[in-house]
C-alpha cells in the first residue's frame, strides 16, 4: 500500500481493513482465504475501503465499525474485479496472476460471490437500511455498466456521453458510495453527505478516465496489464472516442479489423497516442478534479480534508 505511505495512521486502518477481509475468509474455508490472499496480491490503492474511512473523520465514528464497514466496501470491489477478469479472460492484474489464471473461472467466480454475500452480510449487521438499499442499487448499476460495455464493443461511433454514463455506473459510483457510507454511518449532517458524496463522484470519473489514459501511456511494468488492453477486446474508452472524431479514416479502419490483429492494435494504439484524443481526455479529467477541489474546499477544516486535497492531487498525477 504505497500509496499510503505519507498517511500510517490511515495505513494501519487499511491493514485492519485487510485483516478483518482475510478473518472472514479464513472463518468460511481455507480455500476461500487462500484467493482471497491472491485477489490481494493484485490488489491496488485501497482507496474505496479509505475513502470511507475518511469521510467518517467529518463525523463521530466509532473506528472499529468502520473498519468494518471499510471492508464490506472493499470486498465488493473485489468482488467485481474477480468477475470483471472473467468477463475479460485477462491472464493478469497489476502485473500478477488473475485469479480466474490461477484457479480456473469456476472457482473465481464462487470467491466472487462469496465477496458479494459477505460484504452485503456485514452491510447488514453494521449499517442502516439506507445504506443496505444504497449498496443493492449500487450492483445493479455496475451490471447495468458492464452490459453496456459488453454491448458497445468495437462500436466506432460511441458518444462521449455514453462513455461517461459507463464509467459514472462502473467506477464513479462506488466512489461515491465509500463516500455516503462513511459520512452517514459517522452521523455526519445531510449537507455534509452531500458534499462528499460529490466528492466521491468526481474523484471517480477522473480515476477512470486517467486509467483509460495509462492504458496508452504507460507500460505493463507500470499499469500491471498490456498497453492497449482495453483497445484489443474492442473496448473504446475516452481517447479512443476522442480521436475517432478528427480521424481521417485510419483509425476506425485499424479498429474495424478487431482484436484478432495484434498490428491492427498496434497500429490504433499509435494513431492514439499521435492525435488528440490523450489531451481531450486529460482535460476531461483535470475537469472532474477541479469539481473534487471545489468540494474539498467546502469541507470542514480538518486534517481528513488536507488529506483529500492531497490525494486528489496524487491521482490526477499518477502513473501507475
């Protein structure tokens, strides 16, 4: 947890977060514990898990509730990422084995569900029904996201407006559920909620969004998956769509040729990297940070909010 380095007071209650994950499984079956081992051997920021925790620091938590609370929202994100490497066949996730790689479809998708029951059995000994109904509506929408995606696949003339409606349901909401979850369950006042709420939302939209950039940019030994993943299985993301619109015909002809051509790819991927959609799409996230400051500022001033500040900051920048 790197990323986490400068904060150990909030590293300690991740590693919490990550033991109270790896409790439960070893209480249900060691098999179950063991891929769950391996689901967090992938593992990237944990940020969900600490965005609740942060967002409670603007109430009066109770730290050993939220940490638990912290969990069931990171194993849902597990969850959809041991489906999501399914759906994807990918071999690897941030430069290690899937689990589907490791111990066959089957068997991720049983940890998979596992991870969904038991972050909605904790939801439910822990939290209000608001959340409970929160967190069900929450699933439905990233299904909804992923059979989007599904259905837009090698689709040339997606909208820049439905690539945000996919990413508003597959990303940006969870965001700001770790957010609402964590300022609710504190008794933070309903305009706070609100606020971070927004918060979580466009801290969201801009993760994304730079993910889709990285997919481009950086190479496998820094993002953990190959540069132009996303473009070979048909999946056109923001700087995709971006270029699309002043291409002069020779990206969609690259694209049209599908994943079957690794050069088809190759090629795309350059075309990409030369015209403007990397520069559309970064303006598109420096935006959706912008509106994450305007939020941050309107927090109250308390350490939890230079820690935001500092965050948001860390995520437009990255690299990995």
């Amino acid at each position: 947890m790197r990323f986490w380095e400068g904060h150990p007071e909030l590293s300690r209650e991740l590693q919490q977060v990550r033991e109270t994950i790896l409790l439960r499984a070893a209480s249900d079956d060691p098999d179950v514990r063991q891929a769950v081992g391996q689901l967090f051997a992938s593992s990237g920021k944990m940020l969900r898990p600490a965005f609740v925790i942060l967002a409670s620091r603007f109430g009066m938590p109770d730290e050993e509730r939220m940490i638990r609370i912290a969990a069931a929202v990171e194993m849902l994100h597990m969850a959809t990422l041991a489906h999501d490497d399914i759906i994807d066949a990918a071999p690897m996730r941030r430069g290690v084995a899937s689990l589907q790689a490791l111990r066959g479809p089957r068997t991720a998708v049983l940890v998979g569900d596992w991870l969904f029951a038991s972050c909605f059995s904790l939801i439910a000994d822990l939290a209000g029904d608001q959340n409970g109904r929160a967190l069900s509506h929450l699933v439905a929408r990233i299904c909804g996201s992923e059979i989007s995606q599904s259905a837009d696949k090698y689709v040339l003339h997606t909208s820049v407006r439905r690539y945000l409606r996919r990413i508003a349901g597959k990303t940006a909401a969870l965001f700001a559920l770790a957010f609402h979850v964590g300022a609710v369950e504190s008794g933070c006042s309903s305009a706070l909620v609100s606020v971070l709420r927004r918060l979580g939302y466009s801290l969201g939209m801009g993760f994304q969004i730079i993910d889709d950039i990285l997919d481009f940019t950086r190479d496998d030994s820094e993002t953990g998956k190959p540069t132009g993943s996303d473009l070979a299985q048909g999946i056109f993301t923001l700087p995709v769509v971006l270029a699309l619109r002043s291409d002069d015909g020779h990206l969609a002809e690259a694209l049209s040729r599908g994943s079957k051509s690794r050069r088809a790819v190759s090629q795309a991927t350059r075309i990409v990297l030369a015209g403007s959609g990397i520069a559309g799409a970064r303006a598109a996230a420096e935006a959706y940070t912008d509106r994450a400051i305007r939020a941050i500022e309107k927090l109250p001033p308390l350490p939890a909010r230079e820690t935001l500040r500092e965050v948001t900051g860390q995520l437009l920048s990255r690299t990995y």
